[in-house]
C-alpha cells in the first residue's frame, strides 16, 4: 500500500496528514501556543528537599519549580527495594541536598499551579528502541505477549550489542520483523542522542535545558515513515532542510523521499485533506451508494450507526444491504482513523438475515482494521447484532483538539426551544415572588422568547402577573442566545 506524509508547517502550528493510496488516513496537529514539556531533559538544581513528602523541589528553569519524587528516582531502580513500596525505598534525604545538581526528565507537564512531575530515570526513544541509559538489561514492550517471541527478541539484540553494551534497552512493537541493519541504525541514533547530551551537561550551568524532545515533523521521521512511504512533502523550505538535517543524522533512509511542494496550491487543499478534515467534524457522513454512518462519540463510548438512505441499487433487499454494509465498514475504519477515536465503540450495522452476509461483513472489517497502527480488538455480532470493537486511546481526538463545548447547547448538541424557555421564565417568576418582596420584575430575553411571550404566551404571563399581584415587563436582548435570560426584581 502506496503510503504520503504530508507535513504542512506555518510559525503557529505544524499539521501532518498520512495518505494511504492518496486518502487520509490519520491527521496529526502540534500547536505552538500548547507545546508539551514531556521528554524534555533538563539539567536542573535542587531547591528543597522535603523528607515529610519523600520529594523535592526542582528549579528548571521554568516559571514554577518542578516536583521529584522519590519513587521517581533511577536510584530507586537499582536498589535491590525498587518492586517494593514506596516506604521501603531509600529516603530522599539520603539521595538529594539543597543546591545539588541533577540530570532530570520531565514526565508530566504543569497543570493548574501545580508544576512538572520530574523523573532521574532518563529514557530516549527511537522508532525501533527505547535507551534507558541509567538502567541495563533488555525488555520488550507489552504488546508481544508470545513468550517465546519475547525471548527471541531479547536474544536477537544482545547480540547486536554485544558484550560491552551501556545502558538498558526496550524493544518497540514496530522493530518486530524488522532487519537487523534497521536496528543498528536505531542504536546509533540513540548512542549519538545520549552522547550529545552528556556533553551538553558539562558545557552548561544548571538549571538549564539540555534535550528537547523532537518536534512532531521529526517525529514523523523517527516513527511514522515504513517500506511503503513513497513521499514525505513538505511547504516550508525552512522546514525542509531543517528535516534533511535530521535525516541525515539519524535516519539516512528517509533523505531521498524528502521533497518540497510547489507553491500553486496550499498543500492540504491539493491533496483534499481540508475537506476531509471538515467531514470528520460532522457526525453525519455520506457513503458513495447514497447511504450514511451518523457517528456519536460521548464519555463512555462512541456509536455508529449505518443506514441505506437513498441507496436501493441491487438484485434485492439483502444484496442493498450488504452493498451499504461493505461500503460502511471501510469507511467506519477511516473515519476512526481520521478522528483518532478509541475506547469502546459500538457498530449498528443495517441488520442482515444471512449469515454469509455477516461473516463478509466481519472478514472486510478485519481485513481494514489490520493497517491501523493503533491496538485494535474486535468482537463478532452480539445477538443483538452489534459489533463492539476497542481501540486504545493514544492521543486526544481531532474533534478534543479542534472543537470545545458548544457555549449554547454546553455540549448537548440540542437546545431548548423558545416555548420551554419561555415557560421556565414563568416558573421562575413564580419562585422568586414567593422568596423577594419585589414591586416588579423585567424579564430580559433573546428577541424569539420575547416575540412569544408577547404572542402566544401573553395570555399565560398576564394571568400570572393578577396571581402575583405585580406588574411584569419586558426587554429583548440580541446578544443572549435563545436558553439565556434575566429576571430582574424592581
């Protein structure tokens, strides 16, 4: 499969799009103005030391002072206690003093007034390995769950390093399969990257930064670029050479797919990923056939239901359904993608009586899902016929990172018609007369919920104004949205 990146870099965001058989398949934004510290190592000095906390305050060189706990420590991983608990771990005071200086690793950004959560135990990640250049040993991430795959592998790279091996390694699910000669050129970037840094300590004074974690274009490079990447377009020419640079260093097999765009067209618009990227904002999506998917992520879940809307092409009813089916479930997959949607989801296929049907319902859904790189986990038809499928959350959804809450609808999606607003006004003004002892009372209001109460309602508000024995006026507001309103006592 035929596989483009698109990086589209401006001052105040770098966006990347990832076609595959020039569709989009997954979007990735990094914004300036919301930057993360995660991964950044900084060479910091410590402020306070608080044995009660079995912590320590760390100055970085950022506005507030970062936290690092104990349990944080990478001396904590060699003691023979680092798989107990945190009481049985060496004390702080026995490990840090004011003014001493330390090499830290930021694992948490700062939140509200709290500051970054800090780490000693140092790791830099490559696209095949994780370095951990305060440990030693070798593992294998979680997702090799075949025991004798995970021993193979180990094996495989104790080799590769040798005898004479610094540091401890973790092995990435992308390295599985992969050659050998791919795995050394991992190996010398993260050699180089530690290098580099360990020289950087001793040239700089604390507190200073010493390793910012790469940008989202190179980490496009170091992660995303596979056999099947044919290109990697970029916009900026600054960009460009800044990404050769890189790739020169650290993955030399990427410099000969880097290419600038041509400036006739914005990037994403001739590659359509503008239109794409307003699809996925919608829960509405049309299919080709002339049926549709209405997609409705909430908290718990994400529903997606397929329906023929105007499709009636086919032999028969059973053939129309299985058409939309098929076309639904690959488009299901792509949307998912594109939105970056995971947690349990919950598929409302069109219901279809034959069996056979269902199981090429089921083998299309498979067969899509195998390119996704996030972990999938599919179940068949429930009795219901349902399919629920679990996608592991990475990273925020598009719609988290573009969109906020709706400030009229708070997010519901739907908002209260003019008559039930215009009805909880008079309920309201019936509460407060029983509270206040007020001479009159304004009701201010969007222009509709005024129109109406001084049309279909008026009959209603006069009736409770005699009830209250107090006079009710009112006044439209164009800047209120149709639920907001005010009721002022005189």
């Amino acid at each position: 499969m035929k596989q483009d990146i698109l990086i589209n870099a401006t001052a105040f965001e770098t966006r990347v799009a990832i076609l595959e058989d020039s569709r989009v398949q997954e979007v990735y934004i990094e914004r300036s103005a919301n930057l993360g510290l995660v991964g950044n190592i900084y060479l910091g000095k410590v402020v306070r030391v608080l044995p009660g906390m079995q912590s320590a305050f760390i100055e970085i060189g950022l506005e507030r002072t970062a936290f690092l706990h104990v349990a944080d420590m990478a001396i904590a991983a060699h003691s023979p206690s680092a798989s107990q608990a945190p009481a049985s771990l060496p004390p702080i005071e026995n490990i840090l003093f004011d003014g001493q200086t330390v090499l830290v690793q930021v694992i948490k950004d700062p939140i509200g007034t709290k500051g970054a959560r800090l780490s000693t135990k140092i790791s830099i990640a490559g696209r095949l390995l994780v370095y951990l250049p305060k440990e030693t040993g070798i593992g294998v991430t979680q997702k090799v769950e075949d025991a004798e795959e995970r021993t193979a592998l180990k094996a495989q790279l104790a080799d590769l390093l040798g005898e004479h091996a610094d540091g401890g390694y973790i092995i990435r699910t992308a390295a599985c399969g992969l050659p050998l000669n791919e795995w050394q050129n991992d190996i010398d970037y993260l050699t180089r990257t530690w290098e580099n840094i360990s020289d950087a300590v001793k040239r700089h004074p604390a507190p200073h930064l010493i390793h910012k974690d790469l940008n989202l274009a190179q980490r496009v490079l170091r992660d995303m670029v596979t056999a099947d990447t044919a290109l990697i377009i970029t916009d900026d020419a600054a960009n460009l050479s800044e990404l050769q640079r890189f790739a020169q260093d650290f993955t030399p097999s990427v410099f000969d797919k880097l290419t600038l765009a041509p400036i006739e067209r914005p990037l994403f618009d001739a590659y359509k990923v503008e239109d794409e990227l307003s699809i996925a904002m919608n829960h509405r999506v049309d299919l080709k056939s002339g049926g549709y998917l209405i997609i409705e992520p909430t908290e718990a879940m994400t529903t997606i239901d397929v329906n023929t809307g105007s499709y009636v092409s086919g032999r028969n009813f059973a053939d129309t359904i299985l058409k939309t089916n098929l076309e639904a479930a690959r488009e299901i997959v792509h949307q998912l993608r594109l939105r970056n949607l995971g947690g349990i989801i919950i598929l409302d296929f069109i219901d279809m009586h034959n069996a056979a049907h269902a199981e090429h319902v089921m083998d299309v859904l498979q067969k899509e899902f195998a390119h996704d790189r996030t972990r999938i986990s599919v179940h068949p038809f429930s009795p219901l016929g349902l399919i629920e499928v679990t996608r592991k959350r990475t990273r925020e959804s598009l719609a988290q990172l573009l969109c906020e809450p709706c400030p009229m609808c708070s997010g519901r999606g739907c908002i209260k018609t003019t008559r039930t607003t215009c009805y909880e006004i008079l309920r309201e003004i019936r509460r407060e007369a029983c509270q206040f002892s007020a001479t009159a009372f304004r009701i201010v209001a969007h222009p509709d919920v005024i129109d109406m109460l001084l049309d279909d309602v008026a009959p209603h508000l006069a009736a409770l104004s005699n009830q209250i024995g107090k006079n009710i006026s009112l006044q439209a507001q164009g800047m209120f949205f149709q639920e907001q309103y005010d009721i002022i006592l005189l």
